[in-house]
C-alpha cells in the first residue's frame, strides 16, 4: 500500500495528484525542462509520500542520466541510492528508482517473450529488417515505450512510475503508437506482402502493386520483407493483444498526463495543442506545469518608472553615489563607471520586464485550465543533482 | 568585392541542414539563414520537413504545401509532404506516372516504409537533395528533424545501400550520397542554446554526425547568448552598490525601491555566468575546426517576421558580412 495519502494533498495539487495515481506521463515541448519535471516530481513522490518510485525517461536523448547525476543507468531499473539522497542532505521516506530505455534492448526482450519458439525467435533477431527497426525506427521507440510502461505497470513492482516522454509532437506519435502498432499488424496490406511471390503476378487485386514495389526497391529487398512479415505474423496475436492493452492502460483512471511548458509563445501552443488532444481522447488532463517563469518583481509597474529615470539621471545619480561608494572601497569613485552601472542595471531591467510581461499575458491567454495548475520560477543555476531536483518539486507541490 | 575579413563559407554550400534540440529556436536559425541568403541575392529554397510545422508563420506568409512558393523576393517554401513526394519520385526517377488517386499506393508504401527504415527518410531527403541537383536554386535549406532524429534522416541513403542490393531505388541512393557527402556541397548545422541539456545534445550530435553520417558539420549555432552587463571593474562597482548603505542611498536619491532592478541585475549577471561555463563545455567537446556562430537572446519573446530579420541580420554579422 503506498504510504502517500498522509500528506496534506487532495485535489488541486501536484501533491494530490501523484498519491492518487499510478502513472504519470510527463508530456509537453522540447526545451521546456520536461525531463527535469519528471525528476523532481518523482523525487518528491519518493521522498514524502513514502512510495516506491520509478522515473523512466523514453527520451532518445538521454538526460535522464545528467538530470539524476547518475552515469551510465541501461534498460534495467536502478535504485538512486541512499547515500546520494543523505549526501545532498535528504532523508527519503520511500525508495526512488530510475531507468531509461533502450529502445534496441526492450525490441529484443520483447521478440524473446512473444516468439513462438526458439527458431523464429533467432530468425527474427537475426533479420536485418528486424536490426533496423529495433534499432534506428523512431515510432518503434514510441511503441516500445508505451510496451515497457505496460510491461513495469503490470509487474506491480512500483506504487508510482513517473514517464518522461519526447517532445509534443512525437508524443502524439507516442499516444498513437499502440493503436498503430495493432493496425500495422492487422492490415490487408501486410497480407499482401506476405503472399507468396509466385501467386502475387496473379492476383489481379495486387498485381499493380507487386510491379511498381519490385521495380523500386528490386524482388531480394521485397523477399527480406516478406520474409521478416512472415516471421512476425506468428507473433500477431500476442502484439496485436498488447497493443490494446497498453491502449487501455493510458486511458485508465489510474494514468494522468501532466503537460510542461515554458510561457514563450511558441512552446505554449504545442502544449496547449497536446492538451486538447489529451481532453478530446478521454485522456487524463492532471496538471500543467508552467516552467522557467521570471520572477514577479520583473513586472512592478512602479520600478519601471524608476527604471526609466535611472536610466535617464544616471550620470547627476553618479556623482551623488560616488561618495557613499568610495565609503566601501575607496577605488570605486569613477562616476563615469557608476553611471555606466546604474545604466545597466536600468536597462536590464527594462529588457526582462518585457519578457516577464509577455509571459503573463501568455498565460492569461490558456485555453485550458485543468484542475493542477503550477507555476515554477526561473532558476538562476541548473537543477541537475537531487538537491536541485527537490527545490523544483517543492515549487511543484503544493 | 571588397571584404576585408574572412567570411564563413558557410553560404558557399548549397544546402544546409539545420537540427537542434527541441526549444532552442531551431526554426528561428533556419529561416533566418534562407532569409539572409536571399537578402544577399541568392535564390533560396527553405524545405520544412516536420508537416505539422510552421516555417511560414516566421516569415507571417500562409501556411505552405509541397509545392513551392515564393513568399519573399528570392525565397521559396515548402513543406515535405511524403505521398506527394512519392508522386514525384516515381514521375521524376522511375518514370512511372501515377494518375489519378495515389492514396492505395502511398498507404502501400507506408507498410514498406514502417518495415524497412530509411525508405521514407529517403523521400524525405531526396526532394531536397534532388532540387540541388538540378541546380533549381542557390540555396536549399531544410529545416531538419530535432538532434535525436537527424542522423537517421542523413544516414538512410547509407542505409538504404546497405539493405537494398539492386532495384532502382538502389541505383538512386548513389547520387543522393555523393551530393550529402561533397562536403564543399553539402552541410548540416546545430543549433543550440547555452544551457546544460542543449550542450550535451550538440556534443553528442557532432560525435554522432562523425561517426554515423557522411555529412559535414559546417557550424554550431549558439543561440540566445544573454549580455554581457559589466566588465570586470563594473562588476566591482555593482557588488559595492548592492551593500546595504549604498543601495539605501540609491533608493533615497532615485526616490524608490530600487531592490527589485539590482535583484534582475543580479538574476542577469548571474544567468550568463552560468551559461558561459556551458560554453566552455560546448566549445571543449566540439571539433575546433567547426566554427561556433553566436546569436545574442532578444528581449521579446515575440515570433514572426521581425524577429526574423534580427536574427538573419545578426547571422549575417556572425558570418562576416
């Protein structure tokens, strides 16, 4: 039983959220701190609701790795250790774990477990449509990783898994991956292609077909695909079975989407965009989180004015400073160098007050509002040890 | 013409790749590059290969199709558009004319592109690569796939080399490759933001473009680099001015708060110090033959054609013209 109900969450909060569901996925643009979201929400989940978390990260990128400051953490599961925790000053109640994926090594497991026997099973891993599919293949990785998270789910080994996922639109790719997997596989044309070659110049339906495919990639190249079709047909039952049951798993109750986002207009749109697919599939909107947002004091309107006349005085200032300055160190009375200083400060300022605007004015804009709406501040250093990855969950959580 | 300093030859190619990770303005970089070549009289084509895309929207032209058009004097836009890219495959290279509805076939090709890796990638690259060929324009830039999915893009006419013996889409990969491997041709370059992720991903590209592609990597575009607020005896006089007497006196004289700007100074300074130890890291991990071209962060979060023009003309000064 996970421990995670004690805490002051409920609905409304990061904190609510994640002791109520078993699976998060991460979802939302690239660049956004996406990766890093994941990290410290599991890294909360772990430390103060006591659970047992997985954070797996299906990016091809791997900075799941960097995020955790582990190296080198494969396909296998991976518990950060106590010691990281109590070196960067945390007492964990629960247990945190970590994996990525490799999408070659998971396709490999996964022809081991659904090959009917031994000698198919060496077939396939063999074939080198098959090398390149596990291999290279983007959507395989989308697919794979929709099997993993069922595969992880299923063996009840976590109270909570934490999924990070590719930019917004691969991770369409990636909610569409099993859907798209079981209707590869129960297609007319797949039976096409594993007809035998001598019938196909006769079947008026496919003859044209057969021509100009023999013609553009050459009849070895059509054999190699027929070949691994037909290896892979004896597996149709068990992918195709799969493939919906992982389907039903994004949908279910237990499964919440959290999409992250900057305020930058650009990004925005793709989050928004994907949390609209999200709400039209039935999926489960929990929260937005609003990432990298400069800090309130970069709209006051009054230190605009103030701003401004800095800007404009700064050399009659200057002069005016120079004496409370020299105070602290007698080599620092050059007014033209303070008044190089105060126009720097004043236009500084100015500058990111138009960022800081327009962020607001972004997210006064957002089409959809869900229950958990987070917004986390601009960090002046990068969060990629626990400690940091603890000050971000603590902005996320309550 | 009378140019003193070596130029990038970087618009001496004829096409241009642009990647980068997700969010560091990759877009941005290439329609401002097909932007400034056409401001320099060049006939520029820039090719979106991501459908759901908006290249257009940086020059606030109409959405584009695969067809190109011309959207600015001198730069034409298209988007990649697989069937129709079919289409025009099979008309141009095999010389089997489709008529009519090309849906059955392409949903064909579609199966044999999911099985076998490179064929669609092919058709993706082709297009392209086909239009340098035939010499349509100066410049073709293809706003390419995000870092982790570019070497599969350059590298399938490899690929398909290797996993096609014979057959006629075999005998087109030939040329395909000499075209992206004449490094004098053919160039891809990174854009990224000086930032930790961003960083990792690059070094981790250059290694992998070396390793895995026969393309060149022509440049690394650092993009977003904040400002320098103060030189070293300014950041003296500034650490002076935030103690507690003499930023009580700039309130008192200034005739406010003034906490709030010192604190975004110091946010500012801060922010680029950070960054500049990714430089570092950036400028270690990348081959030193591979210019580093750097693009200052603008202080609108705006997009569109403006915002376009700034950062061609910045290119434009980072590329020695």
């Amino acid at each position: 039983m996970p421990g995670g109900r004690d805490g002051p969450g409920g609905s409304g909060s990061m904190d609510g959220l994640l002791a109520t569901k078993e699976i998060v996925v991460a979802c939302g643009p690239g660049g956004v701190g996406k990766t890093t979201t994941a990290a410290a929400a599991a890294v909360m989940a772990a430390v103060r609701h006591g659970s047992k978390v997985l954070v797996l990260t299906v990016d091809p990128a791997r900075r799941l790795a960097d995020a955790l400051g582990l190296d080198g953490i494969g396909n296998t599961e991976h518990r950060v250790p106590d010691e990281a925790f109590r070196a960067a000053g945390i007492k964990p109640r629960g247990q945190l774990w970590a994996a990525m994926l490799d999408t070659k090594e998971s396709w490999d497991a996964l022809i081991r477990r659904q090959a009917p026997d031994a000698q198919t099973r060496d077939e396939i891993l063999a074939n080198p449509l098959y090398q390149n599919i596990a291999g290279r293949f983007v959507q395989s990785h989308d697919y794979i990783a929709m099997e993993r998270l069922y595969e992880i789910h299923a063996d009840g080994d976590y109270d909570l898994i934490v999924v990070d996922t590719p930019p917004t639109r691969n991770a369409l790719d990636f909610l569409d991956a099993p859907q798209r997997m079981a209707d590869f596989f129960s297609s007319r044309l797949l039976r096409w292609l594993i007809v035998p070659y001598r019938s196909r110049l006769v079947n008026v339906a496919t003859r044209p077909f057969y021509q100009i495919a023999d013609r553009i990639l050459g009849t070895e190249f059509l054999a190699d695909i027929s070949e691994f079709f037909i290896l892979f047909q004896s597996m149709y039952d068990g992918f195709v079975d799969r493939s919906e049951s992982v389907g039903r798993l994004l949908s279910d109750r237990r499964t919440t989407f959290v999409v992250v986002s900057t305020l930058e207009a650009v990004p925005l749109r793709e989050a928004e965009f994907f949390a609209e697919q999200l709400t039209s599939r039935h999926l489960h909107l929990g929260a937005i989180v609003l990432n990298k947002v400069l800090p309130s004091y970069l709209r006051g309107s009054e230190s605009t004015a103030l701003a401004q006349s800095i800007k404009d005085g700064a050399s009659a200032l200057a002069a005016e400073l120079s004496p409370a300055l020299t105070a602290v160190d007698p080599s620092l009375g050059d007014t033209d160098q303070i008044a190089r200083v105060l126009g720097e400060v004043a236009d500084s300022y100015l500058n990111f007050q138009v960022v800081a605007l327009r962020e607001m004015e972004e997210r006064s804009l957002l089409s959809v509002i869900p229950d958990v709406l987070v917004t986390v501040p601009f960090f002046d250093t990068d969060l990629y040890d626990l400690r940091g990855l603890m000050r971000l969950g603590e902005q996320i959580w309550d | 013409m009378g140019w003193a300093g070596p130029m990038n030859p970087l618009l001496d190619l004829r096409l241009v790749f642009v990647t980068g990770k997700g969010g560091v303005g990759k877009t941005t970089v290439a329609s401002a590059l097909a932007l400034f070549a056409s401001q320099r009289g060049k006939k520029v084509l820039i090719c979106e290969v991501d459908a759901r895309g908006d290249v257009a929207g940086f020059y606030e032209a109409p959405p584009t199709g695969f067809v190109e058009k011309e959207i600015l004097p001198n730069l034409f836009a298209m988007t990649m558009d697989t069937e129709a890219s079919l289409r025009e495959y099979l008309k141009l290279h095999l010389r089997i004319p489709v008529v009519g509805r090309i849906g059955p076939l392409a949903k064909a090709f579609d199966f044999v592109a999911t099985a076998a890796p490179g064929v669609r990638e092919i058709l993706t690259v082709g297009k392209p690569v086909y239009e340098v060929r035939e010499r349509h324009y100066d410049l073709v830039v293809v706003d390419a796939p995000a870092s982790g999915h570019v070497i599969g893009l350059l590298a399938a006419p490899q690929a398909i080399n290797n996993l096609v013996k014979v057959g006629l889409i075999r005998s087109q990969t030939d040329w395909l490759l000499e075209i992206l491997s004449d490094h004098r041709t053919t160039g891809l370059v990174a854009v990224c933001t000086p930032e930790e992720m961003p960083v990792n991903e690059t070094v981790e590209l250059a290694a992998r473009v070396k390793d895995e592609t026969t393309v060149q990597l022509s440049a690394v575009v650092v993009n977003r680099v904040l400002p320098e607020l103060f030189g070293r005896q300014e950041e003296r006089v500034f650490d002076a001015l935030v103690a507690p007497e003499p930023s009580a006196k700039l309130d008192e004289l200034a005739g406010g708060d003034a906490g709030p700007l010192l604190d975004a100074a110091r946010l500012a300074v801060t922010m680029r110090r950070t960054r500049s130890t990714h430089l570092d890291r950036l400028r270690q991990g990348i081959d030193g033959s591979v210019p580093l071209l750097y693009l200052p962060y603008l202080f609108t979060r705006s997009h569109g054609l403006r915002t376009t023009r700034q950062v061609a003309a910045s290119l434009g000064e980072e590329l020695g013209y």
